[in-house]
C-alpha cells in the first residue's frame, strides 16, 4: 500500500483507525505551510474538523 501520510508537496488529510478498540490518528498538511497531528478518537475528529473548516479546499472559498 502506497504511504498516504501528507507532506508539503502531496498536502491533505489522513486519518487511520485499524479496528474499533484502537485509538484513531491523523495528520494534515495544507499547501498554506499548516500541519497537525492527532491521536485519540475526539483529536482526530477535531482535527477533522479544523483542517475542514480552516485549510484544504477552504482556502478556495475565500474572495467570494
């Protein structure tokens, strides 16, 4: 399997939870220099959520 971890030239969002008993974690990078990671379930979905709101494709909705 390909590694889906973002970095600054391929940016996103990655989130992994191999099973329902283990912790999620996740990583995001945005084109705009911004990274974070997360773990634990209620991190990662917040970390979800920011990336949503604030980086990623949200930078497109700017200017309207």
């Amino acid at each position: 399997m390909a590694n889906l971890t973002p970095t600054p030239e391929r940016p996103g969002l990655h989130v992994n939870k191999p099973s329902p008993n283990t912790p999620a974690t996740g990583s995001a990078v945005c084109h705009c220099g911004a990274s974070a990671t997360a773990t634990g379930d209620s991190q990662v979905r917040a970390l979800v959520e920011g990336y949503t709101a604030n980086h990623g494709s949200a930078h497109k909705r700017t200017g309207r």
